[in-house]
C-alpha cells in the first residue's frame, strides 16, 4: 500500500520544510517528499535551472517523454530555496487540495 499524504497528518512537516528545503530531512518529511517527487504515469511537476545556481523555474514533464517540456516562465526564483519552496506548494496542493499560503 502507497502512503496518502492527507492535510490533517502530514501539516506538520510544512514549516520543517519551509525552514529547511534542503539537506537532511526528518523521516516524516522525507516520506512526503518521496511521494510528492514520485513519478506518478501523468504531468510532472519539476524544478529548472535557467542559469546555474540562479534564475529558476517550474516546469511540467509530459507523460510522454519524447513531448517537450512545458516551461512556466510567468514566476522566477532568483534562489533554489525560493523555487523549492513555490515547487512544494504546488505539490502540496496537488496531494491534498489545500493552499499553503
């Protein structure tokens, strides 16, 4: 059986992730993260680095992977932290219907 994230059991790794986006997670995060990276047969949504180390965005991975990538140019991060940050808000929402901020 694939672990749901819900809301209501998996609010509190919110703020660990948003204190923390990368490196070492707790277990309880990094079970979330590994569910919200997980391939899941349909669009991805992904993290792209325009430029090393600066100017991100998110894109969308199709199903089909000799389909281009779909590039959401309308926001910029001009960190990984930020695009990490907007990257796990969307997926949040996607598992659990629910806004973060």
């Amino acid at each position: 059986m694939v672990y749901k994230i819900t809301a209501e059991a998996d609010r509190q790794y919110v703020e660990e992730f948003r204190a923390k986006p990368m490196g070492d997670h707790s277990p309880g995060l990094q079970r979330v993260l590994n569910i919200m990276r997980a391939y899941r047969g349909g669009d991805q949504v992904i993290l792209i680095a325009r430029r090393e180390f600066a100017d991100f965005v998110i894109g969308r991975m199709p199903p089909l992977r000799e389909d281009p990538i779909v590039i959401e140019d309308t926001r910029t991060f001009s960190t990984r932290e930020e695009a990490e940050w907007a990257l796990f808000c969307r997926r949040w929402r996607e598992h659990t219907g629910e806004d973060i901020e």
